[in-house]
C-alpha cells in the first residue's frame, strides 16, 4: 500500500477505506482488517506518523506514514449489531481516501 501518496485527514473527516486485497498478489504483512475495507467511517484523531509496518515486517525500508483512530458504525459493519454501537480501528493514511 505504501505506494499510495496519503492525504492528511482531520478530526472528523468523513473516509472510506480502501477496498484492496494486497494479501491475493502474494505475501503480504496487512493490519487493515477485512471487516472495514471499503467501509465508511469518521477520523476520530491522528495519531501521528509512523514507520509502514506492512514494510518493516518484511525487512524494507518504511515510508513514514500518518496513523489514524477511525471510528465505524457497527451496524454498517453487521447489520445484526445493536443500534448506536461503535467499533474504532487503528489505520494508517494509504488506505484511507475521502469518502
């Protein structure tokens, strides 16, 4: 993913997050989880910049990367969830676009 140029979203940004398989085109080292790629969600708060890990774990040199708290309505994730729940995942800008 890293070769994606990310933008830099504020508090509050509506984003979508990217619907990629990176893991089908060979080995690959993903922290986005499958459950929100090509989700919708709101930037609850960068978190700062950070070394790519989907590089370090394969020994590369890592882009430094800005890291975000994106929050998820549950029921858009499972329509089974309670009404108001809300799940936040960590992840970094290149997967991220404006929604």
């Amino acid at each position: 993913m890293s070769e994606f140029a990310p933008t830099v979203f504020p508090a509050g940004a509506r984003v979508r997050v990217r619907l990629d398989w990176p893991e089908q085109r060979g080995p690959a080292h993903i922290r986005t989880p499958h459950y929100v790629r090509g989700r919708e969600g709101t930037v609850l708060r960068p978190l700062g910049r950070f070394a790519n890990p989907e590089d370090l774990a394969f020994a590369r040199e890592a882009a430094i990367l800005p890291l975000y708290h994106v929050r998820f309505e549950q029921r858009a994730l499972w329509p089974e969830a309670t009404e108001g729940d809300e799940v936040v995942v960590e992840i970094f800008g290149p997967w991220l676009e404006t929604a």
